[in-house]
C-alpha cells in the first residue's frame, strides 16, 4: 500500500473542494463543517462525475440528477434517493503537513 500526497493541511478550509487523480482514479477532497471528506469523483446513481457537485454541511448533491448523500455516511440523505448506491469514500491519512489516501 501507497501513501499519495493530495494537500498540504495550511490549505484546508471550510468550502474546500478539489478533484485530484490518484493511481487511475479521479478523487475528490472537500471540507466542510470543519470534517475533511475524500470521495470517488462519481455519483453511485449513474456515475456522473461529482466535481461541480453542491456541498451542504454533511450533504452533497450530485449535479447531474440531483440525488443527495451524507459525506459522512456514503448513504443516500433521503429515502427517496434509496436506490441510488453508495459513495466510495477513502480514510484521509496523514504525512508530515500533508493530507491523502493509502491506495
């Protein structure tokens, strides 16, 4: 397993949100309500791409079909949404100043 660098933590904040490619893989880093989240760049419905996404606090909306789901979680935020899959969500990890993914 592999440590890949995104982000240097002093670059943080609330309202960060960038998409990043890891190993093949589009990724994205967000914060949001002081939680540092890192997604696959796709939403599980149809696989829309999620980096022009709305983020809420916990909640992210898909932009393609406006399906939403908890950051938190990875599960849809509404029964409505229950057939629409399940976010792939990675554990941050930490090197020194900088944040990323063990892939």
């Amino acid at each position: 397993m592999k440590f890949y660098p995104l982000e240097y933590l002093h670059r943080l904040h609330d309202g960060y949100f960038r998409s990043f490619s890891v190993a093949g893989r589009s990724v994205l880093l967000l914060q949001s309500d002081g939680a540092v989240h890192i997604i696959a760049n796709r939403c599980p419905h149809m696989n829309s791409t999620l980096d022009r996404a709305h983020v809420e606090g916990d909640i992210i909306r898909c932009p393609a079909h406006r399906f939403e789901y908890s950051l938190s979680t990875g599960l849809p935020a509404r029964a409505a949404f229950a057939g629409g899959g399940r976010l792939e969500r990675f554990r941050p990890s930490y090197e020194g100043n900088q944040i990323g993914i063990v892939l």
